[in-house]
C-alpha cells in the first residue's frame, strides 16, 4: 500500500480553556476523496491549519509526504484553498492566477496553458480580465479554487469550497475533483452540504472535536441504518 498523504496521529488541540481537537487520527491515501464533515466550531479549519502548518498542535503529530509542515519545498505540490479568500482586490483574475501559479514554481510558457485550464474549470474564462474588487462572493470562491487547481498538486486541501456557488457549478467541481481521484491525486473536502458527503469515498465525521465517524458513506449509513449521510450526521450528534 502506497504511503499516506495525510497522516494526522492523536491530534490535540486546545484554545485557551476551550479544547478544539480531541484526539484525533486519520489518513488521505492517493487517489482518495476524503470529506471531512462536521458544523460550523466542530474543529475543521483546525485540523487543516495544523496540517499545514499554520497552528502547532498541543499534542500528537501532523505528516504530509511523510514530512512535518510547515515545510515550502511541499508548497508546490499542495493546493490549499482556504475558508476566506484570500485574493489580491486590485489585481485581474488572470493577474492573480500568474502571480500564484508563479509563486508554485510554474515556467511561463506552462503557466499561460494552466491559467486557460483552471478557469475554464471553475467558468472564469470571461472575467480573467476583470479585477477581483468587482467579482460577487461566489466569483471569488471559484477564483481560489481555480488557484488551488493550479500545477496540477499532488495533495488538495478545500476548505468549504463550493459554499456560495451554484448547483450546476458545484457538480462541475465535483467532476473535476473526480478526475483528478483518477490521476492518484489525495483530496480533502471539508464541508457542512451533507449531500456532498455522498460523493467521497470516506467520510470523517468530527463532533465537538473528536472524530467519532470514519468510513465509506455506505458504511456508515448501514451502521447507522439510514438512508442519508445527514441522517447519519444527525443520529450521531444525538448520541
């Protein structure tokens, strides 16, 4: 079996009195969709900020590529969309993909064809050319993930990435996110659409900081003995 991608070990994770990660432990594998599900305070963005690097957990260990993060030789091989965007407001779409895809490591002439890409994955073709202060909510969102598309990475982290984006959009992403499963790339989702759940291959459920599920959706449906990932969502909350 190939190594992991993600390989979180008994993870915790306190805010002053508040303990937001209780050990927690679970692994991506390549070519694997991983939804990391739970409501809004459950830990989520946590779990990503320490996996990458961004927070240093109180306890446990943190590996991706089999390294501890921080560490940006990895930057080019992860793309990491983030709960807030994080855009530059003055700059084109097409400025900020360059800007981004050049930070990544991508040569020029590479760049210019992963530019046409990823904007045509996430319908941004049009407005390439329009600064980001005039985009809506939802243009953003698709505009960071056209961002985290980049360079093709090896590793995906999408925090809550199709919040503010519509129906017929989102089943594109997820098209997308199925093909690259199919190229062996490692994806993590987080997200509260409980019928995106359905879509991944293993679902990680975290209440109030533990991971109290982590299975297939059929699995844990069976388990549960309901029809829905909600439901399963829900009758575990209730116990």
């Amino acid at each position: 079996m190939e190594a992991a991608v993600i390989d979180l070990k008994h993870l915790e994770k306190s805010f002053g009195k508040k303990q937001v990660l209780l050990d927690v432990s679970f692994q991506v594998q390549p070519g694997e969709i991983v939804g990391l599900i739970g409501p809004s305070g459950s830990g989520k963005s946590t779990i990503i900020k320490v996996m990458l690097g961004m927070e240093v957990s109180d306890a446990g260990e943190a590996t991706v590529f089999d390294l501890q993060m921080p560490q940006r030789a990895l930057l080019a091989n992860i793309g990491y969309m983030a709960q807030s965007d994080a855009l530059y407001e003055q700059l084109t779409a097409k400025e900020n993909l360059i800007f981004f895809g050049q930070m990544k490591g991508l040569k020029k002439q590479e760049l210019n064809a992963e530019v046409t890409r990823v904007a045509e994955v996430v319908k941004l073709t049009d407005d390439l050319n329009n600064k980001v202060e005039g985009f809506s909510g939802g243009m953003k969102r698709r505009l960071s993930l056209a961002l985290a598309l980049l360079g093709d990475p090896a590793l995906l982290v999408l925090d809550e990435p199709t919040v503010g984006i519509d129906p017929a959009l989102r089943r594109q992403v997820w098209a997308e996110l199925k093909r690259l499963k199919e190229l062996d790339r490692a994806i993590l989702v987080t997200t509260h659409v409980m019928d995106e759940a359905e879509l991944t291959d293993r679902v990680a459920l975290l209440l109030g900081g533990r991971l109290i599920a982590n299975d297939q959706p059929a699995a844990l449906k069976e388990q549960y003995q309901v029809s829905s990932i909600e439901d399963v969502f829900l009758k575990a909350e209730g116990e």
